[in-house]
C-alpha cells in the first residue's frame, strides 16, 4: 500500500531521524531538568488559594485576617454516657491542662469559665454540682460546641504559622489523646471514646494524600500499560521506546509547574495523569501506523511516511485536547485554572516529543513492523465486515438513541423543573476526606448535634467608632436577629464576649437592649478587650474601625448551596435599613467560609463557559482542517454523547459535582475528540474516490484498532484513579473512565450510523 504524504513533511521527519542520537541527548538533558524542577513543587491546598489572587472575594479575605488574624481551631469531643459527672470533669480537667501544656495550643472548655469564679485546686463532689448547674443554666455552652448530651468539649486555639508547624501540633495532640485510648493512664477513663474534630487535621489529611495520589497510581497504569503493549506489539523494542518517550515527557511536563510557579493540589494529579494517557494514545497511533508495511523503497523512508501521515489527526487532536484544558484558564477557581493550563502546556511538551524523541528511539532500538503478527489483526477485518452494513441498517435508530441519552444527560445536570432537581454541587471540606478516616468519622460524629458550616460578616465602621453605645447596641439586636434561624448554631462576636462574662458574674446570658444600658456596657466590653486577648479576636483594637461577626451552623437547613449565606446578607441589609447605628457601616462577607461558597457558585459557570469555549475552538479548528462544518458536527457525536450521558452514570451512583468532576466536560471533550480526529482524517483519504461503506472500512481498518486501544489505555489510566484515597479523585476517575468507554460504543455506532446520514448512500450496497 502506498502512503501520499507532504514532501516537506517526509523532508522534515528524515532529518529528524538522521539526528536520532542529538535528539536523544537534548532530551536527556531536559528530562533531568524536568525532575528536577517537579521535586521543587510545593503543595497548596489551602482553601484562602482555591480563588484567583484578584478575586473580589479572595481580596476581601486576605483584608479581613490582616485585621482579625487567628490562628486554627479544633475540638476534643470526649464522649460519656454523663459528661457532668465528677469522674467524667475530673479526667477531662486532667486531659485539659496537658493538652495547654504542649507550645503553641490555648485550651478552654466549661471547666476554664467556671474556675474564673471557684478556684478551688480539686474538683470536689460539690463542686461538681455546682458546675452541672453553671453548665446547664445557659445555652451558651451548647451553641459553642462544648457540651453535648452525651460528650464535654475542650477547645484548642492552635496558634501556628504554617502547616509543618500545624503538622507538629497535631503530632503532639494526637499523641498525648492516643495515649490515653490505648490505657496509657493507671486507672480506666470515663470516656467512651476520645474524638478529634476541626478542620487542622482535615487538611494535614489532604496535604498527605496530595502528595502521594501519583504515587499510588501511577505505578499500576504503568503495569497495565507494560501488559498492554506487551500483548498488543508483542516487541519489547516497542515497549522501550514507549516507555521511554513516557518518561520523559511526564518528567519535562510536571517541571513546567516549577518553571510557571504553579503548586500541588487537589486536582493537580490529573495534569501527570491526563499528559500521560494522552501521549500514550498518539504513541499508539503511530506506532500502528508504522508498523503498516507500505511500497517504501527504505525503512527511513518508510517510517518518514508513517510520521507525515499521522502527524495532520495527531496535532489536530492533541490540539483539541490542549484547548479543552486550555478553556479551564476561564474558571475563577484557582487548582483548575492552573490545572488547565499545567496540562494544557505538557500537551504541547509531548506533541513535540512524539514526532521527534519517540521516531528517534524508535529508529535507535529498531523497533519492528509487520502488523499481521498482531492478534488483533486477525480478527477485525471480519469484526468491521459486519458492522458496516449493520450501522447502515440501523442508522436511524442509533442516531435517534444517542440524541435520546444526551438529552436526558443534560436533564441529569441541569434538571427538570418541578420534577429533577440540578446535580448537587459541593465543595465541603469534609467530602474531600475517606470516609473511613477516623478524623472523618469524628467531625462527622460532631456535625450531628452542630454545625460546621462558618460564615463571617465583616462590619466596618469610621475609625474610632467600633466600641460607641448605640452600635453595639445595634449589633446585640442583629446577633438576636441571626439567632432566630433554627439553621444558625451560634453568633460570636463583641457583644457576644459581653454574653459571656455576664454569665459568668451573675449567672444571666441576656443582655438588656435599653439605650441607656449600653454605654456601661461599652465600658465592660472595653476594659474586657484590655484584659482578655481572645476576645480581640472580634474587634479591631488597632483602630476601632472594625468588628466581626461568626455566624456558625448547618448549611443544609437552609436550603441549596449558597442560601446561608444569602440569609445572612437579606438580614444584614435588613438590620442596616432598620437601625440609624448602621447608616454609616460597611458589611460584607469575608473568610474562608465565604470563599468556599464562592468556589461552589462557579463550579457550574467553570463546567458550562470552559465547555462552550472548548467546542467552539475546537469547532473551528476542525473546521480549518476538515472544510465541512456538518461532517464536523457528525463526528463530534461520540463525544457529545460521552459527555453528556455520563451524567446519567453521575445521577445513578450519587457523585456530585465538586472540583475534580467539574472538570468532566472540557477532558473528556478534548481527550475523546482524538478518536474522531483520526478516523475522519482516514474517512476522507479514500472518500473522494471510493463508496461511503469503502471509506467506513478504510477508516475502521487504519483507525478502529488504534482507537481501541486508545480507548482502553484512556479508561484503565483514570480507572486508576478509583483506587485513590481522595474521594473527588476516585469519583472523577470513575466518571472519565465510564466516558471514554460511552465513547468507544459511539465511535462504532452512532459516528457510522451519522456518516451514513449524512453521505446519503444508505439506499446503496453496504459494500
């Protein structure tokens, strides 16, 4: 068979192969160079960096904790079927002191309140009764967390300025409360069980899982791919020269993070993963390619020939691939703004490697060609036989199924009113964690009787006036206002610290709301903020110029993603059009709170706009390529159906949208298009002169094999993905898995079945 190719191409490629040995060496170098800028990439996955730096939202944070800086919060939940008894206060008290011993932790909890007013050095029987009654006379205590009906609370402020030294907090902590789970005390605790609560370990959790997803799953498609090659070639000249042209791409790609200043993240794993699944598909396209004898009048001939011919689908589709990560550069959402472009980048470093580092190596290892050898080949000739007059037949009837499951894919995302709602969206911190961590079990634990959810309402007022009368005032009545919702746990904020120290006095937790009983009241709040550090937590002292309010509690009694929030903002513009204290005050929501329900707004805008971007350059560079804009529209079929249907799979195993699935559009969109790229390109070879069911067979014939292993290459990559401990991963690497297999039934249905439509030869012979 005689391959047509460009002159200046097959030019070009002979060059190259006649360099094979400079090729090899400068990327020897760069590889090195690769590796090691990867081992220079820090991780991030703090929340305050999940936004872009000029974000409205992320600037407002980073103004609000330059004025309330704080450091971290947790919780030690100690379970007993009686929390208030005297063993239960006494163990609890023991446990308090040694966890305030260890350097940068602050801890309180009930027993810290009531010593302020009974110093006593043991606590005695009476004194037991005497705090069962100051613990159980006010609501205060169980609205902060530190005492439930079957669990007493302590509190750890973890004044840390980094994660290493938050890490050797934690290690501290977990040593001293595993001590005492494991009998490390003479006589037996009153606890049934010891629980650690708070966000500080959640993250160490996420830091370490970041670090080390790749390195759990890189190893097993690396296996596969070894079997895979291995039974398909059959050559282990084949093998290295994959293997090789592999590892240096992925080595060159991830140092691009070190050169760009990108870091490690949650979604970051997918850009070493996707880069790779990639390459390995145009390697697999190629090589196919070259092992199809032709009329060459040499080997270098004929191998330049292979090259030129696969190089217009290769960088097409490679191209549509890097544009879909590309698109992701719209999103506001940090990890998958540098997620998209990190990827984006490593495509365009394996493009250049494939059709120079890979042909080199495979010139230097001569590497075989003689397909017939190939188990496949024997029998797809008869496979491809029988399909082409069956999608004739059938034409209809699989263009008609496949619109029928893209529309109710695009009812499984955006729902159907009145009758399906949306797919749930979520950024919660705690999805993030397995399940079955014993730090997830414990928060979990918690979250039944309080909630986790953060909002803080950030109140400025001219400098100087933070601490007037009838602004406190006004604030008591917006802290009652907040207070009313059933979703709303608790309100801390100044006049709350006022709350707490009046309790503590006289054993009332209710503040008078008379004018006049306020600028006494603005007076104890001022000689308190002197006094008591944490309590500056909540106004700025530096300037009176502003205060904060926490509002704490339960996001699902509100309603969708998003409506906490809402509900503080409708009552704090409530407040301010109510109350002539207001008038002059600036509120806005700020902290990580806000953040994550900002991240959770623009999942869907990242998913929809990213897309839309995607197909449309995607579109138009087909378009330049392939001079048919319905042809076109025909072949992107399969990956309209891929992508759409696989939120029927989505809605049916309950995985929700979150900061990897989001990403299903644009990869699966980019990677999946190289399949069509490959078999229009070989449609359209024979077309011209030859039948549409001539056409189909040629393009089955050079194309369906190699789409066939690209496709199980693609699926057991992110397959491998479901083995990670992440949750967003293994649910993102189930879902792509699932779209590339939707893509592969469509490539052998419902893209003949459009061509056949489309070439209007349906009445004709099957051939």
């Amino acid at each position: 068979m005689s391959i047509v190719v460009s002159p200046k191409l097959l030019r070009i490629f002979l060059h190259v192969l006649r360099a094979r040995y400079w090729v090899a060496g400068i990327y020897l170098v760069l590889a090195v160079a690769g590796l090691y800028g990867a081992s220079r990439i820090p991780a991030d996955p703090a929340i305050e960096r999940l936004v872009v730096a000029g974000d409205p939202v992320a600037q407002a944070t980073l103004e609000f904790e330059r004025v309330f800086p704080e450091g971290e919060q947790a919780l030690i939940m100690l379970e007993a079927p009686d929390p208030l008894n005297q063993d239960t206060l006494q163990a609890a008290e023991r446990l308090e002191r040694e966890l305030g011993k260890i350097p940068k932790v602050e801890a309180h909890s009930v027993l810290t309140l009531f010593r302020r007013a009974n110093s006593s050095a043991d606590l005695s029987p009476e004194d037991a009764v005497r705090l069962r009654t100051f613990a159980t006379g006010t609501s205060l205590f169980r609205r902060a967390g530190l005492l439930g009906e079957h669990y007493f609370g302590i509190a750890l402020d973890l004044r840390v300025d980094s994660p290493a030294e938050r890490d050797h907090v934690l290690a501290a902590i977990d040593a001293l409360v595993l001590r005492l789970e494991n009998g490390g005390q003479s006589t037996a605790l009153p606890f049934s069980a010891i629980r650690r609560v708070g966000n500080p370990w959640l993250d160490a959790w996420l830091e370490r899982q970041t670090g080390t997803a790749t390195k759990k799953f890189m190893p097993l498609f690396g296996i596969f791919l070894l079997m895979l090659v291995a039974i398909v070639y059959r050559s282990w000249r084949t093998l290295a020269a994959i293997i090789l042209t592999l590892g240096t791409v992925m080595a060159m790609a991830v140092g691009l993070g070190d050169l760009f200043g990108w870091s490690n993240n949650i979604v970051s794993t997918l850009v070493p993963l996707t880069v790779l699944v990639t390459t390995t598909a145009t390697l697999v396209y190629i090589h196919s390619r070259y092992m199809e004898p032709d009329d060459a009048p040499t080997p270098a001939v004929h191998h330049a020939r292979a090259l030129a011919n696969k190089f217009l689908p290769c960088t097409a589709s490679i191209f549509a691939t890097a544009v879909g990560f590309a698109a992701l550069a719209v999103s506001e959402i940090r990890p998958v703004r540098e997620m998209g472009l990190w990827t984006a980048s490593g495509l365009v470093v394996a493009w250049v490697s494939c059709f120079t580092l890979f042909p080199a190596l495979q010139s230097l290892l001569r590497a075989p060609t003689l397909l017939g050898s190939v188990p496949a080949g024997r029998w797809f000739p008869g496979f491809v036989d029988a399909l082409i007059p069956a999608t004739r037949r059938y034409r209809w009837l699989l263009v008609a199924g496949a619109i029928l499951l893209m529309l109710c894919g695009a009812g499984a995302l955006f729902g159907v009113p009145g009758r399906v709602a949306p797919l749930e969206l979520e950024t919660d911190a705690l999805t993030y964690v397995n399940p079955s961590e014993r730090v997830a079990q414990d928060t979990r634990r918690f979250e039944q009787s309080n909630g986790l959810d953060v909002v803080d309402l950030w109140l400025q007022t001219r400098p100087g006036h933070a601490l007037d009368p009838e602004f406190l005032r006004a604030m008591e009545l917006l802290t009652r206002r907040l207070e009313e919702h059933p979703g709303v746990n608790a309100v801390d904020g100044p006049t709350s610290v006022l709350r707490w120290a009046r309790y503590v006095e006289s054993g009332k937790d209710q503040l008078s709301i008379a004018p006049s009983d306020w600028p006494k009241l603005a007076a104890d709040l001022e000689q308190i903020l002197l006094t008591e550090p944490g309590a500056r937590s909540y106004v700025d002292v530096a300037n009176l110029a502003s205060v904060r309010l926490t509002i704490r509690g339960r996001g699902e009694l509100f309603g969708p993603a998003g409506a906490m929030r809402e509900f503080v903002e409708r009552t704090w513009s409530a407040a301010q059009s109510d109350d002539p204290a207001f008038a002059a005050v600036r509120g806005r929501l700020a902290g990580k709170g806000a953040l994550s329900g900002e991240i959770t707004e623009r999942l869907l805008p990242t998913l929809t706009h990213s897309f839309v971007l995607t197909a449309s350059v995607i579109f138009l560079a087909f378009l330049l390529v392939f001079r048919s804009p319905t042809a076109l529209l025909m072949t992107m079929i399969p990956s309209l159906f891929a992508i759409l249907s696989v939120f029927i799979v989505m809605r049916a195993a309950s995985i929700p949208l979150n900061i990897a699935t989001i990403l299903i559009g644009s990869t699966i969109l980019g990677a999946t298009e190289n399949d069509q790229v490959h078999f229009f390109y070989h449609f359209q070879e024979v077309r011209a002169s030859s039948s549409t069911a001539a056409a189909l067979r040629h393009a089955l014939l050079v194309a369906g094999r190699p789409i066939l292993f690209a496709t199980l290459i693609n699926a057991s990559g992110f397959l491998a993905l479901a083995l990670s401990d992440l949750p967003p991963m293994r649910q993102f690497g189930i879902v792509s898995a699932s779209a590339f297999v939707l893509a592969l039934l469509a490539d052998f249905t419902a893209l003949p079945a459009a061509l056949w439509i489309l070439r209007r030869e349906a009445h004709a012979p099957a051939g």
